[in-house]
C-alpha cells in the first residue's frame, strides 16, 4: 500500500511534469509542431499554428506539478491543498486548450 501511495502521488506527477516540459520544448521550438494533434478529437485544420500557445500550456501544467510537489515534500501536512493545485493545474490545461480550439473556429477559412 505504501509503494502505491508514493507513486500515486510522487512519481506519475513527476513523470507527467517530465513529459510536458519535453512536449512543450519541441512545440515551443518548431521542432514538432504535430504534437498540437495529440490528445484532441478530430483536431481542426490550422491547430499546428497554436503550437506556442500549447507550448505555454504545458509548461504551467508542468509548473505547477512540480511546484505541488515540492510543496508535498516540504509539508506533506497540507497534502490536501497541494492535490488541489494539481487539479487547479489541469483545469488551466484545458482551459488553453479550449481557448485555442475557439480561437481556431472563429478564423474564417482561406
């Protein structure tokens, strides 16, 4: 049980953050623009263009695991504020993502 505990709350946050910060330096580089696609449901033409937007909503999410979890190490007595900061994390996550899918659908086609 315990070994579960540890890596609920340590390890897949960290791996998590890990692979956001990777995603987010090759989008934010230009290097791999296709990763806009990941994750979206018949993503719309265009998203590769909102490639930096998603490079900056991965690196908040990121951010703010990483931050949870440095505060769960620090004071693991408040461990129920530092999960909802991860939650919070993942609510701006997709906030950004519903903004640029909004942004895309009011871009008349050319």
């Amino acid at each position: 049980m315990y070994i579960a505990t540890l890596l609920f709350y340590f390890a897949v946050p960290a791996a998590m953050a890990a692979f956001l910060l990777w995603r987010a330096y090759q989008m934010g580089t230009g290097k791999r623009v296709e990763l806009t696609r990941q994750w979206i449901v018949r993503p719309p033409e265009g998203i590769e263009g909102c490639a930096r937007l998603f490079a900056w909503s991965d690196l908040l999410f990121a951010a703010s695991l990483l931050l949870a979890l440095g505060l769960l190490l620090c004071l693991p007595h408040y461990a129920a504020a530092w999960i909802a900061l991860m939650a919070l994390g993942g609510f701006v996550h997709q906030g950004f993502t519903g903004y640029a899918l909004a942004r895309l659908r009011k871009k008349p086609p050319r």
